[in-house]
C-alpha cells in the first residue's frame, strides 16, 4: 500500500533535521527518510571531532612557551596519542547522542523510515519497496569526501575525515592533499601531535583565500610548521616497501599515509534525480533557487551539503529551515541569504566574511588592516602573529568584508559579519565601546585605519555621538 504524506524529508543530517522540524509546525504528516547512519555530518566525523583534536594539538603544542613563561619540565612532556583519540571519539560521542536525543530518538517508525530512498516521479518516493507519495519533498542527502577515481588503488593508503577519528594509530609520514579547511586544521593538528606532514594543493592559495596580503601572512605562518607546496596537481605511487611516492611538479615525498581532502561531492545514489526530468549540471544536481531552495518550478526543494554550494553547518541549518517552510507554502517564500562566514580553525584562525577580496571594486573600496604584532592582549597571548584587513564603501564607509590570519579570528569575525548584516559603517563601529585590553582593539585598529581614508567628511570625532 502507497503511503501519502504532505511532506518527506530525505536525510536526517543539520539541513534534513531543521526541514523535518520546521515543516512539522504547519503540518504534523511528514516523513523522515534516510539511509545508513543517524546524525549529522558535523557532529559524526566533521567539525566537532575536529575541533577537539584541533584543541587537544594546541594544548600540547603550546608547551614551546612555557620556558619563555617562567614554567619549566616542558621538555618531559609527552603525549599518549591512543587516550588523545580516545577522548576524540568521545567527546564525539557525546555530540552525537546528543542530537539524536533532540531529533530522532523518539520518533516512530512510521515518521522516521530508516532506507535509501529513490525518487520516480515528482511526488513518488521508493523506499524500502514500499512507495511513499508526497505532495512536497525536501532533498537533504548530504556529501561525502572526494577520492579521485585514479587513486582507488592506493586506497588502502587513504583517509579521509570520516576515517580519521577512527585510527587507533598514526602514521610517521603523512601527505595532506588539499590544504582547503579540512586540510590546514587536520595538517596542523596532525603535525603538531608528532607526525611528519607534507602539505600539497593543486591550486595556487590556501583555505580559498582571495587577499594576496592575508594569503601571504598564512602561508607564511602556516609554512613555518610543516611543508606546503601550492599549484601542481598531486600523483601517487607505490613503492616496494609498500609506502607511497607523492609528486607535485619537481617536489616529492615518501609517506606511509595520505589524508585526502579535496572536498566533498554529494551524495546522489540511489536518489533517482533523473527521473525529475529535468537537466542535471556536471555534479549531477537540478537547478534550484537560494532564496527559496526549491528546484525548478517542481514541488521539491533541496538543502545542505548536497547542494554543493557551502558545505558548513549554519549553511546548511538555515537552508534546511527555509526548504522546510516553503514545503508546506502554497507559493514559496524568497529569503535572505546570511552574509557569507568561513573560518578555518588553525592557529591562527583565518577567516573569511561578507565581500571577497577578488569581487570588490577596488577604485570605491578602502581597506583598513592592522598587524597583529602590536596588539597588547595578542602580545601577553603569545599569539601577537597575523593580520586583519577590512573593507568598507568609501563614499559613505558602509563595511562590504573582511579577511584575517588572526588568533581568536573566530570572535572577530563574528563581530563583522553581525556588522555587515546589519548595513552598519566604520563610524557605526567606531561608536561601539572597545574595552582595553581586548583582542578587539585590533579591529578598532583597522576600522581608524579605513576611516582614515574615507570620503566622508565628520565635523566631530568619530567616537563621540550626540544625545
């Protein structure tokens, strides 16, 4: 028998879960859909387990200050790297039955149908052999990590982020290919827990950053803790040893291992898109609108990772919302997109917000920057390293981006994205109480920098405002 529902959302990850709860305010008969593994792609094997050991490298790496501190026996530390994932593993734990306790956990079998489900027409849904009809479907399958079809053979030399949590090990050699997020954070936490890393990217920068001054001062930070070779394609072989030559251009290394992070593709098997009848770009995937997350004129909506535009958990959260309430619209909604946030958690953090470097008009941009070596609560921090740039309109100092190699660059860039949604300016800023000594000083710093350079014309002092 044919099950009819108003709405199925297929996948349970960030974007499925927030459709699932969204649409289930307006209509209580939807269903959730998905095959393999329950919870979310963040919580499982991305950026959380990350983050932990992301921290954990940074605790131990920061005993090179300890003797400059007055704090001695810094050279008898050590590190056990088995109770290191361990806590990795679970704390990730953790995480993870913590979403499924907030979604999945309690809902019936009816409602929550564990299987790979294939669309055959617009409103028919194939699960399991049973066929479920929806009047509106929300796609929310998700992505998996890129592995090149030339490097199956050496598979069993590959991870990937969905292996790495997992080892009990870890190699002595390592080349990380792709240095985009995944790889910088995964490449210096790696190294800095003792491991050997070689770094390699096909493309000529490093965490997609367009800023020629903040790609410099990244690479050269980043550059100073292990080897990173930029703008050749990477070929592997074996060797007799069973190790792996890696080869980009004239540069090549010996490995035991190799973390693959190219990025994700995603997940579209056993889906059936082909079947919506429309045409599907070279991913595989339908034309949909951002504003709505609806696919064509058709009464299916996509959202998440598997749209193949930013694969990061707000993202995905906010699409899946916005694809869950037009589900249950009789005509959708257009919503405004949030101002563009990536941050790559190495240290320092680089981050990106709002405008890129590459999509400004120059001639009618100013950019304030501040180095970070002059910066008080940077320099007590011993983390006085990094730059911060801003850019502002300069006919009337409205904040268009920004783009930093910073510590906390995190917080930093919370601040200014808030800024830029907020259609706020320098001056705005700059009327904002900066407390003494903070990191954001360094901010203050680069917005009196921009203003400087402004064509607006101020009769009092920037900081003052009248009653």
């Amino acid at each position: 028998m044919k099950q009819f529902v108003d709405v199925a959302v297929i996948g349970s990850g960030t974007s499925g879960l927030n459709a699932f709860a969204t649409a289930r305010r307006n209509t209580q008969n939807v269903v959730l859909i998905n095959g393999g593994e329950l919870g979310t792609t963040c919580a499982r094997v991305g950026c959380m387990p990350s983050k932990v050991l992301i921290q954990i490298a940074e605790d131990f790496h920061r005993r090179h200050v300890f003797a400059r501190l007055g704090i001695n026996g810094s050279e008898d530390l050590q590190i056990d790297l088995g109770k290191s994932f361990e806590q990795v593993r679970d704390i990730r734990d953790i995480f993870v039955d913590k979403v499924l306790r907030n979604s999945t956990d309690n809902l019936p079998s009816d409602i929550l149908i564990r299987g790979y489900a294939k669309l055959l027409d617009v409103h028919t849904i194939e699960v399991n052999g049973q066929q479920i009809h929806a009047e509106k479907i929300v796609l929310a399958t998700g992505s998996q990590p890129i592995i090149p079809a030339a490097w199956h053979a050496f598979r069993a030399k590959i991870l990937t982020s969905d292996e790495l949590f997992e080892q009990k090990q870890l190699p002595q050699k390592l080349a990380v290919i792709g240095l985009g997020v995944i790889g910088l954070e995964l490449g210096q936490a790696l190294h800095r827990l003792g491991v050997e890393v070689t770094g390699f990217e096909q493309s000529k920068q490093i965490s997609g950053l367009t800023d020629p001054d903040i790609h410099k001062a990244a690479l050269d930070l980043l550059g100073k803790e292990f080897p990173i070779h930029l703008g050749q394609a990477a070929d592997l072989e074996w060797l007799a040893n069973g190790q792996l030559k890696v080869s980009a251009g004239e540069t090549s290394v010996v490995v035991d291992k190799i973390l693959a992070s190219l990025g994700r593709k995603p997940n579209l098997a056993p889906l059936g898109l082909e079947n919506l009848g429309l045409p599907l770009d070279a991913r595989g995937l339908p034309p949909f609108n951002p504003h709505t997350m609806q696919v064509a004129d058709l009464p299916i909506f996509i959202a998440g990772d598997m749209t193949g535009d930013k694969a990061i958990l707000h993202e995905a959260g906010h699409e899946g919302k916005i694809a869950g309430y037009n589900a249950t619209q009789a005509v959708p909604v257009a919503f405004k997109r949030h101002t563009p946030l990536a941050i790559t958690f190495c240290d320092p953090n680089i981050a990106q917000v709002g405008q890129n470097y590459r999509d400004l008009d120059l001639a009618q941009t100013v950019i304030g920057e501040i180095s970070f070596a002059p910066v008080g609560r940077a320099l007590i921090m011993n983390k006085n390293k990094g730059l911060l740039r801003v850019y502002a309109n300069k006919a009337d100092g409205r904040v268009l981006g920004a783009s930093m190699v910073c510590v906390r660059g995190e917080n930093l860039a919370h601040l200014i994205a808030w800024a830029i949604q907020q259609n706020l300016t320098v001056m705005d800023l700059l009327r904002m109480p900066f407390y003494h000594p903070v990191l954001e000083e360094a901010l203050q710093a680069a917005l009196q920098h921009a203003l400087r350079q402004l064509d607006v014309v101020l009769d009092k002092p920037v900081e003052l405002q009248a009653l």
